[in-house]
C-alpha cells in the first residue's frame, strides 16, 4: 500500500514521504523479504546510509545478502545515501532525494531486483 501511495503522489508530481520509522522497517522487510527471493544477481555491494543505521547489501551469484554495517565491512562499490524514506523508495525504485555516489553501474544493479506475489 505504501508504494501505490509513492505511485499516485508521483502521478500527481509530488515525492512520497514516510516517517523514519516505518521507512526503515521497509527497508529491512526489502532486503530481508522480497530481494532475498532470486538467487543470482550481478554482483555489486552497495551500501544504504540514512545517517544513523547504515546497511551494506552484497548481491552475487549466491543472492542478496543485508547487515549493518560494522568496522569488518568491506567497501562498498556505491553508497546510497537520503533519509529512511528516501531509501525506502529508491529501494523500490521510485522517484527520491536520495543520492549515489560511487559506481553507478554498481547502484544500478539493485534494478535487477523485482518483487513478484507468486
């Protein structure tokens, strides 16, 4: 529902915007749900930092996996970098302040990701 919501303000020329934290609470479902689903991606490490629980998302042959970031994690070939909701929707892909920076190849293999119902 959050996301038609994102649709229809798009659709009407303005950007969605959700609290921090049910934003966060999609992003995790994101990345612990429906990305987890295919088991092979491009591979790329991106990493999402809204500021205050930054994660660090692998994608490869093996999948996707997401943690929070810690000293052990390696660099990441993009950051994705906005406030929770802005995440949340690039996550989705929808329109976001959201900013990249790094390789955008890297960033954009995240668009492999497609949520199907079935």
């Amino acid at each position: 529902t959050a996301i038609h919501r994102a649709d229809a303000a798009a659709a009407a020329g303005l950007e969605a915007s959700y609290d921090e934290s049910f934003a966060s609470a999609g992003v995790a479902e994101m990345l612990h749900g429906f990305a987890r689903r295919k088991k092979e991606y491009p591979p790329a490490t991106i990493r999402l930092d809204d500021g205050s629980a930054p994660w660090q998302i692998s994608m490869g042959e093996g999948g996707v996996t997401a943690r929070a970031v810690d000293e052990s994690s390696p660099g990441p070939d993009a950051t994705v970098t906005g406030a929770a909701s802005d995440l949340y929707l690039w996550l989705w892909p929808r329109p976001t302040s959201a900013t990249v920076s790094g390789s955008a190849a890297a960033a954009a293999n995240w668009e492999q990701i497609r949520v199907r119902w079935s």
